[in-house]
C-alpha cells in the first residue's frame, strides 16, 4: 500500500493530495466473536477511511503488515460495528507508527 499526505513535499514541490489509499487483508480470523464478518467489515472500512481522512497516515509508505499484533484484548460479545472499529484504529495505529504491526 502507498500513501502520500496532502500536501508532502518533494524534490520538485509539493504533490497533490492522494485519492485512494488501498488497504488489503487477505484473511481475518476472529475466534470467539458471533458477530456478522460482513458487517464487522464494512464498519472497519468506514472507520479505517475515516481516521486516514481525518488524522492521515505518514508519507515515507509504502507499507506492508503480515501480522498486526498488539490488539487489546476485545470482549466477545462486541457488536460488529464495534469489533470493526476497534480494528481498523489498531491498522492506523500501526500503520503511523504507534501500534504494533509485524
């Protein structure tokens, strides 16, 4: 994935503002959560777009995660809107430097 901030500089000036950020997982395992995988993905996409939009991710991408570890721990019972949240601010963490991405 390759991210550039609004407004980065380079050698020759300032480069426009990124229109897509691609994020990429190729499989999410939640062991013990009954909650619906396709609602609990649109709620990481809303949010994760909402957060990089918002707050914006570090301009030196492009980044690759195996593994994101570090997660607190989630009770099961989360709705999915939750379970996707929590998730997709544990991605941006990870990918501006400050969670634990592997």
């Amino acid at each position: 994935m390759g991210v550039t901030q609004p407004g980065a500089r380079t050698g020759a000036g300032v480069r426009p503002a990124p229109r897509e950020i691609r994020v990429e997982i190729g499989e999410l395992v939640l062991d013990g959560f009954r909650a619906d995988p396709d609602r609990v993905s649109a709620a990481f996409e809303h949010e994760l777009a909402r957060l990089v939009r918002e707050r914006g991710v570090p301009a030196d991408g492009p980044w690759s995660a195996d593994v994101l570890s570090g997660l607190p721990p989630l009770p099961a019972g989360l709705s999915a809107r939750r379970l996707g949240q929590e998730l997709a601010r544990a991605v941006h963490e990870g990918l501006c430097g400050r969670g634990e991405v592997t």
